[in-house]
C-alpha cells in the first residue's frame, strides 16, 4: 500500500480547487470545513478525517485514490472537461453548450 504524503495530497487538493476556479473560502464551505482547515490541507500541515475526506471528493469532484495516492487511471484532458462541466448549474447547460459549440466553430 502507498504511504500517505500529505503535502502531494496538500498539492493535489490546491491545484483541483483552482481547476474549479473555487476560492479557498469557497471549497472550504462546499466541504464544510474552515477556510484555515483548507490552508492547512494544501499545505500539507494536516491531515483529515475520513468524513473530511469524502466532503472533499464530493467538493472537488475528484477520485478519492487520486487526490490520496496521485493515482487516477486513465486521466486525461477529457477527464478535466467532464469535472468542469459536471459544476456548471443545471440551468446554465445551454449557455455551456453554446460557448462550446461556438469555440469548435471558430477553431475549425
């Protein structure tokens, strides 16, 4: 089994925040946790618990083993794409679809 390094946890948690275009502050309400809490995780200063860990994952729609072990199989841009529009409101799809296909347009 790998060993836990918190600081790449710490890194993993940062740079999928960032992803999301979340603030710090904002992840940490998605995640019911403090902002400091949060600091502290992509620092890697803390470790969480298993209930802290599940909130992140559903947060930062994220594979659990990824954010743990940097491990993600098959991960690709494709991947990337899919988690940013899984947080695009529903009621926004459209505008998403739009943009899109507009953006496929102009670059063909």
């Amino acid at each position: 089994m790998n060993e836990l390094d918190k600081l790449s946890i710490g890194k993993r948690i940062l740079q999928q925040r960032e992803l999301l275009g979340y603030t710090r502050e904002e992840l940490a309400e998605k995640a019911d946790i403090t902002p400091r809490f949060c600091y502290d995780l992509e620092l890697g200063q803390k470790g969480m618990s298993v209930s802290t860990l599940c909130k992140l994952k559903s947060a930062l729609h994220i594979n659990i083993d990824y954010l743990l072990f940097g491990e993600q199989k098959n991960l690709n841009d494709l991947d990337s794409i899919k988690t940013l529009i899984e947080t695009c409101p529903p009621d926004k799809l459209s505008h998403l679809l739009d943009i899109i296909t507009s953006y496929l347009k102009a670059v063909n």
